[in-house]
C-alpha cells in the first residue's frame, strides 16, 4: 500500500503522504516538482499540507473491507501513474450501500455521517456521468444486486423527495436502462 501511495505523489504534485496518511491536495503549489512521500514526513510534506486549504484524505483500503470487493474488478487504468485503480463505480456504489442503510437516522455522528456520504455521492455521479462511465451492478461482487438495486431505490427516493432534480438526472445517466427500470418501478 505504501509503495502504491508513493508512486502516486511522486508522479502528481497534488499528492503527498505522510507516515499513515495519504492526502489530495487540490490548490497545490504548482511550483512543487512533484509529490513528496519521504517517510518519516520532512518539513517540506508538512509545509505544503499546511499550505493547502483543500486537502482530501484519502482512505486506502485493502481488498475486502467495507463491503469493497475482495478481488479488485473492475478496474480502471491511470497511464500516467502506471496503476490500476478499483473502477470508480465500485466506489460509489459502495458508497451508496453503506449510505441507504444510514440515511434516516436520528443520531448525530450518524446524520453527519449520512450527510458527508451523501454530498460524496453527488460528487462521483457528476464525475462518472461528465466521463460518460455507466454502472454495471453485475460488476460488483461485494454485494447481490438485488441489494444494490434496493439501495439505488432509497437513494432515487431521497433525491424525488428532495427535488434534487439534477442529481437525479445524473444517476439516471450513469445507470443501465433495465437497473433504471427497476428501481423506478419499486416505488
């Protein structure tokens, strides 16, 4: 994992990692030759973390954890990096797995929780649906689709509810016609 996580700084600024974190950095120093991943962590790392006002951190998991699939598949090539990357659907669906069975409750923690899952959600269904990548449920192997298909359903239920019209629009764009179908019907 670590060797992955610094393969990646070292090929983009935005990245760096520390001893047990691995960060995006969207406005980073442009000036910056590339990522800095020494371990431990140098002044510098420290700095342009600092620096930064939009850092992301990013969850590295291994295959088989929160519902993520035990073998990596799909994936999703990044030439530049030279990697592999479980496929982005992957992610979001896990996502919204794990979000559909959270989403109505009344405890805080569980509430913040849902409610930075869900602002995620919306962030991967503009992402996957502006590189124009569908969903294949039958795919992803961490869950039945019957599952997945419920969870779809909760989730159009929540956007209908919330006249979240655009976001609604854009999962329809990144689902199969028929898994459309099917969650529109449930209803």
């Amino acid at each position: 994992m670590n060797d992955l996580r610094e393969r990646i700084a070292q090929s983009d600024p935005h990245f760096a990692t520390t001893v047990l974190k691995f960060y995006y950095m969207e406005d980073s120093d442009s000036d910056s030759t590339s990522g800095i991943s020494t371990v431990p962590v140098d002044s510098d790392t420290l700095a342009r973390l600092q620096k930064s006002k939009k850092n992301v951190m990013i969850e590295t998991l291994p295959t088989g954890q929160l519902g993520l699939p035990v073998v990596p598949h799909p994936v999703l090539p990044i030439e530049d990096a030279g990697i592999q990357i479980l496929h982005p659907t992957i992610l979001l669906l896990t996502k919204i797995n794990r979000w559909s069975k959270i989403c109505d409750s009344t405890r805080p923690k569980t509430r913040l929780k849902a409610k930075s899952d869900s602002s995620d959600i919306d962030y991967m269904l503009n992402w996957l649906a502006e590189r124009e990548l569908v969903i294949i449920l039958e795919d992803y192997s961490g869950q039945p689709k019957e599952n997945l298909l419920r969870a779809l359903g909760v989730l159009r239920r929540f956007l209908l509810a919330g006249g979240k019209s655009e976001v609604l629009e854009l999962l329809r764009k990144v689902m199969q016609a028929v898994d459309w179908v099917a969650i529109t019907e449930e209803a």
